[in-house]
C-alpha cells in the first residue's frame, strides 16, 4: 500500500467511504435516493417547517419545494400539518420512518467523524477543521454549497 496519495486519490477513497455509509441506508430505505435522505435531514434540522422556511433553506422554487414534499409524503417519510392559529401555513414534520432516517444518517456522520479522529491527533484535526471550512467557504461563494439553513458557512 502506498504511503502517499495525490489529492485525487484521497478523494476517491473518502467517496468511497461515505458509499459505503450510504449503501446502509439505501438497504433499509431502498425508495428514496441520497437527495432525499439530504431533503429529510434538512427538514429535521429546521424542525418542521413551513414550506416556505423550506423553500428559502433550499433556495428552489415552491413548485419544486412541493414537488419534493409530496413525494416524501407519498413514500411515508414526512406528514403535511396545517397551522391551527393560521390556516395558510403548513408545515412539514417528520413521520418515524423519517426520523429512522436522520438517525441513520447521523449515526453515518459519526462513524466518519470518529474514523477521522482514530488516526489525526487533536491539532491534526483542527487544521482539517480550518481547512474544510475553507473549502466550503469558496463552494458557498460559487453558489455550490449551502449549509442547512440556507446560508453560506
């Protein structure tokens, strides 16, 4: 085994990696995709939004937001649950087998988290901090990536 890899190939490796993490959750939940799961993740995070907290955090259209929506209702992953004090809102709350997924999908980033950890020591791992930050950074900046509440990280 080589003891130095390009940045391609340690690419390449973690990717592989995290498929792995993500073949455990398409076995249990085989009719959703890992766009879904995402979609899943941010609703828990926002802990039952509206749709248009929804829509804002993902930066897509409310044509697409219920688009989304009404197929995670149809699969069983999330519920539609009309406002009492006002009917125009509706917001969207995880079912069990949602929330079965976003645990799932924690315990992943735990398992990465933790292999990470096993072999940097502590000053190792802030520098990778500082520098994925930066990396997402400049991902955000090009409109790339968002963090789950819609905003640059």
């Amino acid at each position: 085994m080589k003891n130095s890899f390009t940045l391609k190939e340690i690419i390449e490796r973690i990717t592989q990696y995290f498929a792995q993490s993500d073949t455990e959750i398409k076995e249990e939940f085989s009719d959703i995709s890992m766009k879904q799961v995402y979609y899943i993740d941010i609703i828990n995070q926002l802990d039952g939004p509206t749709f248009h907290k929804f829509t804002k955090a993902l930066g897509l259209s409310k044509p697409s937001i219920t688009a989304i929506v009404d197929k995670l209702v149809t699969a069983g992953y999330v519920g539609k649950e009309k406002s009492s004090e006002d009917k125009r809102l509706t917001y969207i709350r995880l079912t069990e087998k949602g929330r079965r997924v976003c645990q799932m999908h924690d315990e992943m980033h735990e398992r990465i988290l933790t292999c990470f950890s096993r072999y940097i020591d502590e000053d190792e791992l802030a520098q990778l901090i500082t520098i994925l930050n930066k990396i997402v950074r400049g991902l955000a900046k090009e409109g790339k990536a968002e963090n789950s509440k819609g905003g640059e990280i």
